[in-house]
C-alpha cells in the first residue's frame, strides 16, 4: 500500500506546514506532492528535511524562482515543474498542476491519460471522480489563511481512497 501526502497553498505559513509534515510522518506517506503557492523558497525547508520523494509545481504566487530550483537541487529528494508535473508510482499515473491555468487543467481534466489529477489555487478541497474515470483531488489551503480551515489529503494508491485531515495553522503542535 502506497500512501501519499497532498499539500497546497501554504502561502509560507511554518507552522502549517511542520504540522502537516507530522501528519505525513503518522500517516506513513511515501512522497509529498506540493500543489504549489508556497510562496518563498525557505518555507519549503520542512517538507525537504523529510527527506521523503517531494513533487512540486510553481503556483501563481511563487516567487524566487531560481533560488526554488537551487534549493531542489541542494536537497536531492524532489522535482520541480513550472506548470505540470507528471509520474507514475505503483503503477498510477499523476498529473499535477496548480491550477491557475485554467486550459492545462482543463486539458487534463478532460483527458482519460491520467489515474489521479492533482490541482490547487482556489483553496477548495475536493475529491471528485471525472466522467473520464480520472480522480481529481485539490487537498484545500493547507496556510489557513483565506479560508480559516487548513487541510492537506492523504491518497492511498492502492485502492484510490482519499482522506482530508484538518492541520493546525496558527501554532505548533
């Protein structure tokens, strides 16, 4: 069984996002997808240091491009992609992307190419089956910040099942 850790829209809370790499570590996720608006490079410092396989995509409010890729390069343990990411673990195929290109995620909504769709950017969490088959999960705002409700998703490869944990965004746990 192979799970794996959703998280987006961190918008460089610390807090949120050391409690949801907590949350990761009790759950047993093999990798971490980051759907993107972290926002500064330093605030990826905690999800790195799990030294668990991390897939990021920029979202719309990223910045520091250049010093986000160095820092992908420093750790060694994860993938960064502008606009779409793509991998296959356990024989499922994953598209993600943030979301605020609306024809990409349109595109790969539509398609029947991907398992699993990962999305972000409108801080709504969602677990919805496409007319495609494809599962398409947003794990909601992880930073709290807009809608005062911060969650990340943990997906079991294995049979496809979703769950939406609840992350404190406001102090440490």
């Amino acid at each position: 069984m192979v799970k794996i850790g959703i998280i987006s829209d961190t918008h460089d809370n610390q807090f949120a996002l050391r409690n949801a790499v907590k949350i990761f570590f009790e759950e047993s996720v093999e990798y971490i997808f980051h759907c993107g608006d972290f926002i500064a490079p330093f605030s990826l410092r905690p999800l790195f240091e799990t030294n668990l396989p991390l897939r990021l995509v920029f979202g719309n409010n990223d910045g520091e491009h250049i010093r986000t890729i160095e820092m992908v390069n420093e750790y060694g343990n994860g993938i960064l992609e502008e606009i779409l990411l793509l991998e296959e673990i356990s024989g499922k195929k994953i598209a993600m992307t943030h979301g605020h290109h609306k024809t990409v995620l349109k595109s790969i909504l539509e398609s029947s190419i991907y398992d699993l769709i990962l999305s972000g950017h409108d801080h709504l969490k969602k677990s919805e089956i496409q007319p495609n088959g494809s599962l398409h999960v947003n794990p909601g705002e992880a930073g709290g910040w807009i809608k005062r409700d911060a969650t990340v998703a943990i997906i079991n490869l294995t049979n496809m099942d979703v769950k939406f944990l609840k992350i404190d965004f406001e102090k440490e746990i």
